[in-house]
C-alpha cells in the first residue's frame, strides 16, 4: 500500500464518519456536564487533558502498540492475554461494555473489508462476545503494515476530536469554539503519542478516580444522550 493510500486509510479507519459508535460515548464527560462541574471551554479542557493523560497515554495507548505489535507475529495466546488486560484495567461497567460494542462493529467491518485471514480468525473468536476497541484497532493497523506511529497519532486524534463533538452538544460550545480547542489541543496531542510510544504495556495503569466515578454515576442520570 503506497504511503498516500495508508494516509487514507487511516483516515478512514479512524474518522468520526466510520460506524465503530465512538460518537455515541462521552466517557463521563456527560455526567460532569449534567453536575454542573463542566459548563465551560476551560472545564472541557481540563477534562479533555486529564483524559489524554490517563486514558489514552496511559492505559489504551499501549495496549494498542502491543496489539499491533503481537499482530504482526499473530501470537494468538498473548493476544487473548492482552485482551483480558485490556477489559480488566476498565472499572466501569459503562466503559468496558462500550469498548466491546465499539471493538466488535469495528472488527466487523474490517474483517469483511480486508483479506486478512488472521483478522478474520479474530473476528470468529470475539465476534460475539465483543472485543475492546484498542485492541481490534491496534491488530487491524498491525495487519495492514501501517506505521505504528501513524496508527497512535490517528487514534488519539480521533479519540480527542470525538470527545471535542460530543462537548458541543453537552456543554455546549460553538463549532467555532469547538475547531479552535481542537487545534490548541495539538501540542497536547503530540505529547499523548509519544509517551504511548514509551510505555510497555506492564506498565499501564488507568487510575483516574475522578472519571470513573463520573462513569458509574453515568448510568443512573435521569436522561442521557450518550452511552457512557
């Protein structure tokens, strides 16, 4: 596949329009908006970095790079093993249900879209019960010989811009608004990839009590526009 190829690719893969229902989660952010505690740009911020710093870096990130990584080889044990991890470094129930949902329409797609033998093995095996997001995102890009590097930008590109659109509807904030803290959170974003690039997943950790407790608060809000 030629590099402008791959670049569309990824677009693709990880663009908002793609049907995983990643615009279907807020992630807590639609329980910190329903308490009052996020009513403006800079409490968006504040979460959205906070977000960045332990959900993305610190825990999927790198339970991306290692499913990229086992991919490659398609050592299947260690990727049932890294499956595991990945739902049990979840707390919530919210969160994990939504990372499986997501995972298996994700996993779906590409299973029928690639002629990949080993992702549509994968496919099989988690088709039913769901597979996390990071995971299946990390074993399609490793298949599909895209720069590992590449494939961390667009995840946590989309990750951000995903959670930026659903603060437009909750907080809200202008479109404008929304596009110039899309941009200002770039420096952030950068930062983000390379300490995913860093960290082995024996080291991840995904304490953030504060979004967890908005995650189990989430399901019992009297209305809800999100799943999580």
């Amino acid at each position: 596949m030629s590099q402008k190829k791959q670049l569309y690719y990824l677009m693709q893969i990880s663009g908002g329009t793609f049907p995983s229902g990643a615009f279907s989660q807020s992630w807590g952010l639609e329980t910190y908006v329903a308490q009052g505690k996020i009513s403006n740009e800079a409490g968006f911020r504040d979460f959205m970095e906070t977000y960045m710093e332990s959900m993305l870096a610190g825990c999927e990130g790198p339970v991306l790079c290692e499913a990229y990584r086992l991919s490659q080889q398609w050592e299947e044990k260690k990727i049932d093993e890294l499956e595991e991890l990945s739902c049990a470094v979840r707390l919530t129930k919210e969160s994990r249900e939504s990372s499986l949902k997501m995972g298996k329409a994700f996993l779906r797609i590409m299973a029928e879209v690639m002629n990949d033998d080993k992702i549509k093995e994968l496919k099989s095996r988690y088709g039913a019960v769901g597979i996390s997001y990071p995971v299946a995102y990390g074993a399609v890009c490793g298949r599909s010989d895209i720069a590992l590097r590449d494939s961390v930008d667009a995840f946590v590109f989309s990750s951000v811009n995903a959670l930026v659109q659903s603060a437009v509807k909750l907080v809200p904030l202008g479109n404008t608004q929304a596009q110039k803290i899309l941009m200002n959170l770039y420096p952030m974003m950068e930062k983000t990839a390379d300490e995913i690039m860093e960290i082995p997943v024996e080291a991840i950790s995904n304490f953030c009590p504060g979004i967890d407790i908005a995650g189990i608060m989430h399901e019992y809000l009297p209305a809800r526009l999100y799943m999580s």
